[in-house]
C-alpha cells in the first residue's frame, strides 16, 4: 500500500458523471436485518465499502474469533446480532476499536439476558460473548447521546426478544436519521415500531422476506460537492442518489447550497453546479456528524467561517476528528477552537501557495475531505489506502475527472 499520495489538477474544471459507492450503513443494516430474518435475502448493489464487505464474510464464519477491525457498525450490530442469536464468540478490532466505548450497549444487552464479558478494559472491546437466557424485561432506559449505533442494534434485535423491547431514549438524540434509517429498513422486512416522544417500542414480529436496494452514499456524495464548490468550472453528476433518502446525510445538499454548490435532482441522480456562497454560516452537527469534516476543510479553502455544534460524537469514531482538523487546518493557517462550550469556530485566513500535506490519522473521511483542496493547489494524503472503509474506488474516480495522481510507496 502506498504511503501517500500527491494530487493536482491541471485545469481546475471538473465535468463527468461518478457512480458512487452503496451507502454502507443501510447495507449493514439490510444484512444483519437478513441474518436474523433466517430467510433468503434479496439483497441489491450491497457496498464495495470495506465495512459492508467484511459484514458480510463475518455473519458467514463460523470461527470463534471475530475481527471487526475499525468498523462501528460491525463491532456494535454483530454484539447485539450474536448476544440475541447465542453464539458464543469474541469479538474484537483494531487498537482505535477498542478504545470506542461499547458499555451502554453491553449494559443493555445484559439487562436483556445477554452473558458478555469484557476481555481488556471494562466498557471497551474485545468482548467474549457467552449466550442469552432472556430476562424477560421488556423496558429499558438507554443514554442516546454519545452514539445512536447501540439504540440501532438494539432496534433490529428487538423483534426476537420474547416480550419485544420499550427503550426509553435518555438524554440528547445525537445521529437520530441513523435511527430513524434503522426503523425504515426494519418496516421494509416487515417489521413495525413506534417512535413516540422518547421511547421506541417494538412488539414480537418475525422479519419478512424482501428485497432491497442499496442506495448510493450521500456521505461519500458530501466529497464530490466538495469538490464543485472548490473547482473553476464544474459539471458534475452523481448517479443514484435520491432527494427521498433513508440517509441524513442528504443534508449536504442544504449544507452545499449555502457553501458554493446548487443541486439539481434528476431521475438519475443528482447534478451540481456552481453558485456563490456564504461568508459567515452556523451549522448543528447532531444529525449529521460525518458531514463536519468535508465542510471544515472546504471552509477553510475557500475562506468561510462557521460556527459548529454537535461534533460531542466526533472525538470517538475513527479517531478524535476534532483534535485531527485542529491540527490539520493548522497547517492551512486555519485555526478550529472552541469559543464557548460546545461551540466550535473555523477560523479561515489565506492560504499560501505551497504544496499542503495532510495526515488522514486512520480515518477515511480525513482523506476524502482535504483531497478537494488539491483543486487550490497540489496536495499530499498521507495513508490514502485508508479510504477503503467506505469509498474504496475515490482516487480513481477523481482520475475520471482529470486529477492527476501520483503515488508514493
Ligand atoms: O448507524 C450508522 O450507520 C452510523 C451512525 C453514526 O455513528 P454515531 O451514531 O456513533 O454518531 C455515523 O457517524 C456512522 O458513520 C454510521
Ligand atoms: C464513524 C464512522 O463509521 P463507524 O462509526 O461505523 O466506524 C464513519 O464512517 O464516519
């Protein structure tokens, strides 16, 4: 794998259209939603993401150790998926995996009946799971704020419970369309809930048989408008998105409008052109925390600042991406502090014409959302390899559209 990468384009005008990669949290989802079904899925356009492809060859392994490797997802549905099912496994991921809190999970499965035993730290991975004897308790309080990931494991497992499950969500709703994404993909396979004030219920059902399609990735859209807002000239389509979207990540095309980036749906996707933007804008994270990233570094190119709240979630997903955009917007004489609790300013100045390098910290949204800059001058991506979590094909694809690429080994 090359150690870095250096990125330019001769022009500065992007034309083309780009197939995006198949959102990977709706695919992972769909298959662990398939698994418990214990019927033949139909399941369409999964994601070539690392995180859908690794779900799928773990739910088929029949070893006892599981690898999760740096994948959310898959370190906190396959907990719940295998504590429901009874297999008897342990489940571990990278360093970075186990310091990514899983406790409010694990409490909650074992006031279930789940026997789970932490093997390193207590609240972290690894995890030996040991079997279910359900409790019968069918309510259960769960602090929703630090990541909706265990209430969504929690949701797709509730239907096999014997009493079925009444959560009760305490405190902020941080990431609430992933949950809301989750109740959707259940009532495609047949499931039904209820989402009233705080509390989510859902009664014994049996999933049904269905098919599903995978929709393209708004997250890995977010790059591409990225890019529009940062070019000279653009045309640019993205093929498979839809305005009606299970993703909330389809705020970008708000977040966008206001940043430089105008979005025309059409029925194959959507195309995006240039327009002006915004000089000062304030924007709420807690919907959509991986959208930050992009928007710091496209603000810090073209000199926006923002205000930002609701990044609490950013300082324990793939690294602490506060602390990593601190730093590298630094080297873009861009400051990020926090100006009163909770409220983070990106401070832009100009930029100077010299190559930028940036360091991705095993974190594929640190890749995709500085290589846009490259459209200012040339650019450097430390680790680009890590973009295989959920975008493998990005650099070629901005190949497509005449960035030049050179790689270093
Ligand atoms: O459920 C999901 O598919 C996801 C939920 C979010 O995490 P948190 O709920 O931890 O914020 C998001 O950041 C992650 O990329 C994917
Ligand atoms: C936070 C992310 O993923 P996960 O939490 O599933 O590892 C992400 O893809 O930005």
């Amino acid at each position: 794998m090359s150690q870095s990468l250096t990125l330019s384009h001769p022009t500065g005008k992007l034309n083309g259209s780009i197939k995006l990669p198949a959102s990977k949290s709706e695919a992972n989802r769909a298959l662990i939603i398939a698994a418990l079904s214990g019927q033949e899925s139909q399941l369409h356009n999964l994601s070539e993401a690392n995180d859908t492809q690794l779900l799928q060859r773990l739910l088929q392994s029949d070893a006892e150790t599981i690898d999760a490797e740096d994948a959310g997802t898959v370190m906190r549905f396959l907990t719940a998926y295998y504590a429901v099912t009874g297999q008897k496994k342990t489940l571990t991921g990278t360093d970075r995996m186990c310091q990514r809190p899983i406790k409010i999970l694990v409490e909650a499965l074992r006031k279930l009946g789940a026997n789970i035993d932490y093997l390193g730290e207590e609240g972290y991975p690894p995890l030996k799971i040991n079997g279910f004897t359900g409790t019968g308790q069918k309510h259960l309080k769960v602090r929703s704020d630090i990541s909706s990931q265990y209430i969504s494991a929690l949701l797709m497992i509730a239907p096999l419970l014997p009493e079925g499950l009444e959560l009760e969500l305490e405190g902020k709703i941080g990431s609430r369309p992933y949950i809301e994404m989750t109740l959707s993909l259940m009532q495609h396979f047949g499931v039904r809930a209820d989402f009233s004030g705080n509390t989510i219920s859902v009664k014994p059902q049996k999933y049904t048989c269905a098919a599903f399609t995978v929709e393209s990735d708004w997250s890995a859209a977010s790059y591409w408008y990225s890019l529009v807002a940062l070019a000279n000239e653009a045309e640019i389509t993205l093929l498979g998105l839809k305005e009606q979207s299970f993703q909330g990540d389809r705020a970008i095309a708000d977040i966008m409008y206001r940043l430089g980036v105008y979005t025309e749906f059409t029925a194959e996707g959507v195309r995006l052109l240039k327009k002006e933007h915004e000089r000062h804008i304030s924007l709420d994270f807690s919907d959509c925390p991986d959208l930050a990233q992009t928007v710091v570094a496209l603000c810090a190119g073209i000199g926006v600042t923002v205000d930002m709240t609701g990044l609490e979630s950013l300082r324990i997903k793939e690294t602490d991406r506060i602390q990593a955009l601190q730093i590298e917007v630094l080297s873009m004489n861009s400051s990020l502090r926090e100006v009163t609790p909770g409220v983070f300013r990106l401070e832009p100045d100009i930029l100077q014409k010299k190559q930028l390098s940036f360091r991705t910290y095993q974190d594929h949204r640190m890749a995709m959302a500085f290589a846009p800059l490259a459209l200012l001058q040339p650019v450097e991506i430390q680790e680009p390899g890590v973009v295989r979590k959920s975008y493998p094909r990005f650099w070629e694809d901005l190949e497509k559209v005449g960035f030049e690429i050179k790689y270093k080994i």
